[in-house]
C-alpha cells in the first residue's frame, strides 16, 4: 500500500470516529434540552464539527482531494466554535455592566466570508494566491480562537475553573493542531496530507473532555467576569499575532525575491519586527493609549473600581515597601491615571511643604499659604485639570504649578480640613478628565488623606509617649530625691544632741556619701532623655536578698523601730538590686513614719516554693479598701501634706519589672502588711558581694 493510499485509509478513520464522537454528544445535549444561552452555541459546533468530520471521512474513503464543500464546511466549524467562545463573553458581559461592540461580530463575519471567498475562486480556477490568502485566513482565525481561550483562561473564575478547564484543554488542542497544521502549510505553500489525515483524531479527543466539563456543569452557565485586563491582552496578543503574521509574509516575499540577498533580508527584517513588537509592548504609553481604549469603547464605566481600589489599598498598605507612605500616596493616585510623576504638598504651620517626590525633582521652597484656595477646594471638593480647566478654577500659585508637565491638582481633604495637594504630570497617553475622573481622583484623594492623618497622629502620640516617659522619669527622680532630704533632715535634727558622737559622725558621713552618690545617679537618670524605655526599667541578676537586708536595714542603731526576721544563709533572687533597695526604702520609711512613737515595724523574709517572699508590717492606723483599690497605686495620689503621689506607682512597677508583685492588706485602726513576691534565682547562680553604703 502507497503512503498516499494509507493517508486516506487513516484520513477516513480518524474523521469517521470524530463525526460519530460528535454527533454522539451533540445528541446528549438535546436530549439534556440544552439548546439555550451558551448550550445552543454547542450544540451546533458540535453538529458542524460533526458533519464536516463525516464529509473529509466520505472524501478520503473515495480517495477524493479537498473539495469546495468540504473547505466551506472546515470554515463553518471554526467559525461555530468562536461563536460559542465569543457567547459566553457577551453573556458575561451584560451580566457585568460591560459591553462588546457589534464592529466585533461585523469584522469576523467579513474574515471568513473572505476566506469563503479565496476558497472557492481557488477551486474554481486553481489560483494561487486565493489558496495562499485562505491559508492565512485560516491562521488568524486559528490565532484569534486560541486568543479568547487563553484570555478565559486567565480570567478563570474561582467558582467553575473545577469544570471549564476541561473544555479549554480541548478546544485550544483543535485550534492550536490548526494552527500547526497551516503554518506548515503557508511555508511550503501546500496541506501536509499526513498532518491533515490526523486532525479527526486531535478534533476526537476534544469530546470527553467536552463530556467531562458538561458533567461537571450540565447547564453551561458560565459565568465568566470579562475584566479590563481580559480586554487588554486580548487586544495585545490578537495585534501582536496579526502583526507577526503580516511581517511573515513580507518576510517570505522578501525571501523569494530577493535574489541572493533573499535569507538575509528575510532574517534581517524579521528580527527588526521581533524587537518593535518587544518596544512597543513594553512602552509604557502604548500600554496606557490601548487601556484609555478599552475603556472608552468597550464599558459603561472608565473604571474597574474594585481593581483600583484594591490595587490603591495594596500599594498603600504595603509595609513591607522601602518607600515611605508619601511616596506611596503618590505613585498610587498616579497610577490610576497612567501619570509617571508627582509632587505632594503638605501643609505645615502657615506654609504648603513639598515633603515627597516621586519620579519628580524635590522643591525646597515652600509654599505660602493662600487661605482662598484652601476655602475653593473646601467649598467645590473637586480636583484642578490646569491643562483644560475651564475659567472656574481658582488662581494657582507659583510653587503649585512649579513640576514640570504638571497637568491635575488633587486636594487631600480630611474632615473638612485641608491636609495637603497632591500635583500629578501629564499622563503617558493623552487622555481628557471627565466627571468620572473627578468623582474617583477626589474619592481617593480623600482615602489618602486619612492615611496622612493617621500619620501624623501616631507621631503626635509618639512624642506625646516620649514626654509622658521623660515626665513619669522626673517624677521619680523628684519622690528619690524627696527621701533623700528627709534623711539628711533627719541628720540636721540630731546633730545639736549628738554631734560630738565620734560613732554619728561616722554615720553622718556615711549617709551624706550615700545621699551624694544617689542624687548623681538621679542626675544621670535626667539627662538619659532619648531612652525609649521608661524609668521602671530593671535588670535582674542574682542576688542575695538576706545580704541586701542586712546591708540596709541590720543595724538597729539607726532603726531602733524595725525589726528584721530572715532565715540564716543567703537567699538569692532575680532582681535589679538597686531598684530594690529603692522600693524598700520608700515601703519600710512609710511604714515607720505611719506607726506611733512606740509602735513596731517587721521585715520578714521566707522562701516559699520558687519565690522569696518579703513582707513589712506595722501596726499604724491602716488604709481602708477603697483607698487600696483607688487611690494608693495613683499617679500623683497622696494624702501626705509633703508628699509627691508617685512612690507607691513607683515601686510596684519596679517590682512588676523584675518579674515579682506587690500586695498591700490593711485594717483600719490594725495596721497594714505589705507583701513582695520575687523569684528565685537559679541554684549554681552566682551571687555578686553587696558593698557596704
């Protein structure tokens, strides 16, 4: 058997399979009543799909060449499939507020009547060129399909992708087999028979996949969001594959006469239109005149409102961005208009300040302040065009119109108050602002003001934090100091009655070193304004709490009132041994100053489980509940006549610092016992030698 003879023998039984595969399944949707919306679209490709399968089936059993009703009806199969693929983004699109023009429908009713045309003067008198002309009509109808399949595709909905992914495997397998088989074709200007033999079995393999997508979703009610961005590729790559296909032709024509220079040019010209189509693709204003297109032809509105305002949110919200937010405010209102710069102005006291740039020079000059453009923008709400704004604008100054090409003017308005103005240059494609425009460009304008605001708030609070920090520090240091001076009193006081002591007047010079070396600590606590951390800040580290006491409080000299009970041995904790003595001094001081002249004062300590635990208590006239809850722990909440408020918030912060707690019980007119939990250090901790003061 011949080669030709077995290509009509596998030409007959691939297409016969095909047309009875087909049929089959169009049979299905009837009998499923399928004949409405998307359902009746394929119903009849799948019929002429079939019917033509059946025709080339009959023609390479008789071993017959392509007649004319056998190309006409190849024509007619394609043109069935685009039509279903072109209802379901009609369908879409009503459903969605957008809109597809009939010129569509008129341009590929005119592609294939054309190549109806080149078929049939090609087999009516066998010319050439109507067969050359039909190849390429065939390519760009193969091109356009694969275009919407690839753009459903990547618009694919979260909701049906589960079942159409099926249907789009299948149909872009047949037109992209056609594509292969007629590019051959066009470069050697004939069908491969062998190629052509085979197409039923490719056409075959679409139906169970066709089956699979109808059991998934018997309806065929897709629903499919036809977005600008579906609207914009599909118009690149249909141009781009339109553009590639002339230039290939001129290419070929440049190849066959061109003589002995033919390869060169052909390969010179087709490399010189490959890097046009990369150019023109990447250049930022043919991408921004196709998208003002799109949008002025193909939907109601100028806008995906939904795309912008998350694509503005993103970019706004993006923390992890290096630019900081004014420049994020920018690019995000520059980006909704295709502007490639921009300016924003800030108002700061009496003057307007360019605090951000973006693709744009920075002016150091500031603005100032006109109180008239502040009240037109507070009273109209609406941006500046200053390229076309009509008579109604108000004058602008200067320093607002000062970045080059500037072209629109955004107020930033927040609550009725003016923040700032936001200039924008002349997009990349011309482009006219209409109310649209208005209405969006204020909207944002508005959003991103609130974002400035929130700026400029967390700021005020932070410096508002750091002075609150430096006032809580002062206050500190002010209580220290207010023991200090009492203690010093205290040595004024019995220095008439025991100043010729040799024993007090060592202990005198003890306590005034002592007092020295607190009050330059103190000092050095005030100048350490910059510290973000406040003056409760403690840094534990083992120590002996039974040595700190001793140190302290042991002699009984000079606190004839206080007794002290601890367990012999050392007890080390985890605490800021400073801190801590602090905190002792301010409990144990009021202590003894709240007893009478005979009343009594204990310091004890035990450990239980993994804390010490550190509790003084006297027998003064006590606190009632309330004051406990309400007033003893308040800033600046004191009933002493010499008193500052803040010792008792002082020390439980301290202690809440080095992870312990601070309990106050009381009685009135039994005393009060205040108790200080504080962890253990651990065991092969080592202990630090407590210094004597």
């Amino acid at each position: 058997m011949s080669a030709a003879a077995t290509d009509l023998l596998v030409s007959s039984a691939s297409h016969g399979l095909a047309a009875l595969a087909f049929a089959g399944f169009a049979a299905v949707l009837l009998i499923g009543r399928n004949q409405q919306g998307p359902g009746l679209y394929l119903v009849v490709a799948c019929l002429t799909t079939a019917a033509w399968c059946a025709v080339v089936a009959a023609a390479s059993f008789l071993g017959q060449s392509r007649s004319l009703p056998e190309l006409l009806l190849e024509l007619l199969r394609s043109a069935a499939w685009t039509a279903f693929l072109y209802r379901l983004l009609r369908e879409s699109a009503t459903q969605h507020g957008a809109q597809l023009p009939h010129l569509m429908v008129a341009i590929a009713g005119l592609l294939f009547a054309s190549i109806a045309t080149g078929d049939a003067i090609y087999q009516l008198t066998d010319n050439g060129l109507a067969a050359g002309y039909a190849i390429i009509g065939r390519l760009v109808v193969a091109i356009l399909a694969l275009t919407l399949i690839e753009n459903l595709a990547r618009n694919d909905w979260p909701h049906t992708q589960w079942s159409a992914r099926f249907m789009f495997v299948g149909l872009g397998g047949i037109f992209a087999y056609d594509l292969f088989v007629y590019s051959e074709a066009l470069l050697f200007r004939r069908v491969n028979l062998e190629l052509y033999a085979v197409r039923g079995a490719v056409d075959m393999i679409t139906v169970p996949l066709l089956a699979v997508s109808f059991a998934r979703n018997p309806s065929f009610a897709v629903k499919i969001h036809v977005s600008r961005q579906f609207v914009f590729h599909t118009m690149t790559l249909a141009g781009t594959g339109v553009y590639l296909l002339l230039m290939a032709i001129a290419g070929y024509y440049l190849r066959n006469f061109g003589g002995t220079w033919g390869t060169l040019l052909q390969v010179t010209f087709f490399s010189g239109a490959l890097a046009l189509v990369f150019l023109t693709l990447s250049s930022g204003t043919f991408r921004s005149a196709v998208r003002n297109f799109v949008s002025a032809n193909f939907f109601n509105y100028k806008y995906d409102y939904r795309h912008e305002w998350l694509q503005f949110i993103r970019l706004i919200s993006a923390q992890e961005s290096l630019l900081p937010l004014h420049d994020r405010v920018i690019e995000a209102l520059a980006n909704i208009v295709d502007s490639p710069a921009g300016a924003l102005w800030l108002l700061h006291e009496d003057a307007y300040v360019n605090t951000a740039s973006w693709n744009a020079p920075l002016y150091r000059e500031t603005g100032l302040l006109d109180p008239s453009l502040a009240e037109w923008f507070d009273g109209n709400l609406q941006i500046i065009d200053l390229i076309d704004g009509g008579s109604e604008r108000p004058a602008q100054p200067d320093w607002l119109t000062g970045l080059p090409r500037a072209w629109v003017v955004v107020p930033l308005m927040h609550r009725h108050r003016l923040l700032g103005l936001l200039v924008l240059a002349l997009p990349r494609a011309p482009r006219r602002l209409d109310d649209e425009d208005q209405d969006l460009l204020t909207t944002v304008g508005s959003q991103a003001a609130s974002y400035l605001a929130e700026e400029e708030t967390a700021r005020a609070l932070l410096d508002a934090r750091q002075l609150e920090l430096f006032n809580q520090r002062f206050a500190f240091v002010v209580h220290d100091i207010k023991n200090l001076v009492s203690q010093l009193s205290l040595i004024l006081s019995n220095v008439e009655r025991h100043g010729d002591n040799p024993e007090f007047q060592r202990d005198v010079i003890d306590t005034v070193r002592h007092s020295v070396s607190r009050m330059k600590g103190l000092l050095e606590q005030i100048s350490q304004t910059r510290r973000a951390a406040p003056a409760s800040t403690v840094t534990p580290v083992a120590t002996d709490l039974a040595a700190l006491i001793d140190k302290d409080w042991g002699d009984r000299r000079l606190h004839p009132s206080l007794r002290v009970i601890a367990p012999e041995g050392p007890c080390p904790v985890l605490v800021d041994a400073e801190a801590l003595s602090q905190v002792l001094r301010h409990v144990i001081q009021n202590a003894l100053e709240a007893i009478s002249d005979t009343g009594r004062v204990e310091l004890r300590l035990q450990n239980v489980g993994k804390h010490a635990l550190l509790k003084v208590i006297d027998d003064g006239p006590g606190m009632t509940a309330e004051f406990i809850r309400d007033v003893l722990f308040r800033p600046f909440g004191t009933t002493k006549k010499s008193g500052y408020g803040i010792g008792a918030h002082q020390a439980r912060e301290l202690i809440r610092g080095m992870g312990g707690r601070l309990e106050v019980a009381s009685t009135v007119g039994s005393g009060t016992e205040i108790t200080i939990h504080l962890p253990l250090a651990p065991v092969d901790a080592k202990l630090p030698q407590v210094q004597e003061a």
